[in-house]
C-alpha cells in the first residue's frame, strides 16, 4: 500500500533531527559521494546522450540506495523525512503514467515515455517563469498561446501590478496572485483557446495563502493547469510547500513536482548530480504524490542546462526513469542566449536531441544568460523551432541524436562560459498590436531552421488545430 501524504506530514515533524548544515555535510553530500562510487558512475563527455542500459539501471540503483538513506530535510521542523527502498517503489509504481491538461479541444495529454519512444512528446512550449512588464504581459502570452504546436503554456512573472511591487506574504503576493490569475484567463480567450492548460500557475503566488487565493473560482483557473510545489535544493522542502501540496491534493489539481539540482554545488560534478536528480523524482513520488515532474539541472555559475555536462546528466536520468517507472517528466530548457540568436537556435536543437529520444516530454525555453535582469526577452519563433525538432526526432535512436548533438556542441559549447548574446526583446521581434513576427523575425527563423537541416536534423510538422 502506498505511503498516504499524512504519514509523510508526520514524518516531517518526528523524523530524525538533525541540523541543517549536519544533513548537507555529514548527511546528503558523503552519501552521494559514496553511491556514486559504488556503482561505478562514470561521465563520459564524448557522449552527451548515452547509450549504456548498465549504466542506466546503476544510476537508477543508485539513486534508490541513496535516497533511502538520506530522505528529505524539513527546515522547518530540522527533520528528515525518511523512507524505506520498498516505499519509495511502492511510490513510484502507484503514480498515474500520464496526466490531462486543459479543457476541451484545447486539452492535452502528457505521457509517460519510453527510451527512443515512437509517440511524439507533449509540447510545454513557452518562455518560462520570465520577468515581463504588466503591459506586455498579455501580447506575450497570446503570442505563446497562438503557437499551432504548444499544448501547454507558461505564465510570466509580473513584478509589478498597477504600480504595486509584488511581494511574498504579504497583501502584495494576494494582488499579484489574483491579478495575474484574471490576467491569464483574458490572454487565454482573446487568443482562441480558452481550454489551453498554464502548467506553472501562478508565478506570483509563492505561499500557500497566495495559491489558494488565486484559484478561486472568479479568476479562471482550473484543477486541469499545472501547479507546482517546487523543492528547496538540496533535497529540502518546507510546511508551506507541504501546506500548498495538501491543498492540491484535496482540490484533484494537476501537481508537479519542480527541482533544480545545481551542478557544482552540493550535488558536485556531473555523475553525482545524475544520481540527485533521479532522486528527486522519487522524492515527488514519495512525498507529494505529484503527477507530472519538472527537472531543470542548472549550471551554477550560469543558471542555464545547455552544457554538454548538464546535457549528458539530463539524459542518462531521463532514461533511468523511462526504464524503472511509470513516471511523466518534462524537462525545461534554460539556455544561456537570447531570443532570436543563432546560438539560442543550436542550444535548442541540442535539447530537443537529448530529451525526445531518451524518454522525456519536452519544455522550454527560458533566457538565464543574464539572470532575471534582462525583462521581456523572449520569442515564441524558438519555441517553434524547440517544438518542431521535438516532434521531428521522434523514434530516432540515441546514438544518432547522440552524433548530431556533438556537431552542435562544437559549434555553440566554447562560448558558454565566454559570455552570451542577449539577442532582443519581444518588442523588437513581434508586432505588439497583431500579435504577430515581424518579417525579419520570421527570416531568421526560416534561416536557422535551413541550417539545422543542413545538419541533419529533422522537423516535424505543426499541428493543425
């Protein structure tokens, strides 16, 4: 029988205790160092889309030794809620093995995939959790919603409402919640699909009394969006995100479990932060229950995941989880150049090659070259492209998509940690008014994909609505 949340909300507050510097030092990090030495992971960087079944049930056996042993911290209560290897299977065998998004003609399903699986991923095609002014909000959106192959979007973060700096607990978060709730549901009708599915409702709600506010009924979201409980790297969690997570439990939301293991931080080098980030899918199996999971390895210098490290640690723990579970993981790109750039076309065309053959759905595209200082850049255009090279890889096998990657690599890799190009905002490459690509914008879009195709790749094509 699977472990019921309540029981894991008690273990949360009689778990172990220890302090929260013992469980990084003493407990989470010499454990990592350990599975990975006994199970022999080893990265190789020549190929940054593995094709080793051994080595994938390692990382999965390894992972599971791991996670058993080192569970997940509550900085609230300084407990550690644990679990024995039999419930963390049990939990990962009762998760639903795939999960409907939005309404109607507009619904979508996301799946759980099979290594060089021969159906197409579910599209998550959008700009991510990126800082927007209020007043472009709206033509954003729209513009990602119009996409005739996103099948789920993402909802921007607003700093700032009607001159009110939003905040986190305080009335502002309310503010910020509500309004930008109401504010998706009009971008929503006004760009023809209202049942379209926002899967990271609600950027502005980070408490729990935040998302209970904004998903009253008035302000138009559903059970059938996305909803994060995001865990506290490394391994941690709080009451709030486990109070968030009760209320998504009882409301039957769509609940997905979002992580960013850090490359070069606790989770160390690239074999050891493969072991983490399947850990963290059992962690969102164990202890939330949730239906879809999120995995963004990030760099921890750059926020990004296009390196050929993070790229090779998000396979190898894609496969280990298409192949040991019934899991549904969507993987999000966060590339290191900007909108409408040549080397923000081969970061994306490098993504969609790991992610679609080794098992996962597909997402993207956030702009982390420069932080969170750069507002409004994004271009639905790349997402286009991200989407049609998800679709035209489909059933291509690993070590093809491995040897297309390397090209790609050899051509984008060396100025990752040079610096990036900022490319330009949405309001240099769309027509705000119409919603539409400005002409040059739609040239170098058909430019880019020409040369990806000189490269071998494939592209799907759009689906029609």
């Amino acid at each position: 029988m699977s472990l019921d949340f309540w029981e894991v909300v008690e273990r949360a507050k009689n778990g172990p205790l220890v302090t929260e510097k013992t469980y990084d030092l003493e407990v989470f990090y010499p454990k990592l160092l350990e599975v990975s030495r006994k199970y022999e992971i080893s990265y190789d960087p020549s190929t940054p889309v593995p094709c080793d079944e051994n080595l994938t049930r390692r990382v999965f056996e390894a992972a599971l030794e791991f996670y058993s042993e080192v569970g997940t911290y509550c900085i609230d209560t300084n407990r550690i809620i644990q679990f024995k290897k039999e419930e963390i299977l049990e939990a990962l065998r009762v998760v639903p093995d795939h999960v409907r998004f939005g309404e109607g003609e507009d619904s979508a399903v996301m799946k759980h995939r099979g290594i060089e699986d021969r159906n197409p991923p579910c599209l998550w095609l959008s700009a991510g959790s990126m800082p927007t002014d209020e007043k472009l909000f709206n033509p954003i959106l729209e513009s990602f919603i119009q996409e005739p192959l996103a099948q789920i979007v993402s909802m921007a973060l607003i700093p700032e409402i009607s001159k009110i700096s939003i905040g986190v607990g305080d009335p502002t978060e309310y503010w910020g919640a509500t309004r930008a709730a109401a504010m998706l549901k009009d971008a929503r009708v006004k760009a023809g699909r209202p049942g379209i599915a926002c899967g990271n409702a609600v950027t502005t709600a980070i408490t729990t009394a935040g998302i209970m506010a904004a998903t009253q009924p008035r302000f138009g979201l559903r059970p059938s969006d996305g909803y994060y409980t995001p865990a506290i790297s490394e391994l941690k969690i709080d009451m709030d995100r486990l109070t968030r997570n009760a209320f998504m439990l009882d409301w039957d939301a769509n609940i997905g479990f979002l992580f960013a293991p850090i490359y070069g931080g606790m989770c160390g080098g690239t074999n050891t932060l493969a072991i983490a980030n399947v850990a963290y899918y059992m962690m969102g199996a164990a202890v939330c229950k949730a239906g879809f999971y999120n995995s963004l390895p990030l760099h921890f210098n750059f926020s990004t995941n296009s390196h050929r490290e993070l790229l090779w640690a998000v396979s190898i723990s894609l496969q280990a989880i298409s192949q040991f579970t019934r899991l549904v993981p969507v993987t999000h790109l966060y590339s290191r150049n900007g909108p409408a750039t040549e080397e923000i076309a081969l970061e994306c065309a490098a993504w969609a090659l790991v992610v679609v053959p080794s098992g996962g759905n597909l997402a993207g595209i956030g702009f982390c070259g420069g932080g969170d200082k750069h507002k409004n850049y994004c271009n639905p255009l790349d997402t286009r492209l991200l989407g049609e090279i998800g679709h035209g890889v489909v059933g291509m096998g690993r070590k093809e998509a491995c040897s297309i990657v390397n090209t790609l690599l050899d051509k984008y890799e060396e100025g990752l940690d040079k610096g990036y190009d900022t490319g330009r905002p949405f309001t240099e490459l769309y027509d705000v008014k119409s919603r539409a690509p400005l002409p040059e914008t739609v040239r170098h879009y058909e430019a880019m994909k020409f040369q990806l195709e000189e490269l071998g790749i494939p592209f799907g094509e759009p689906v029609k609505k």
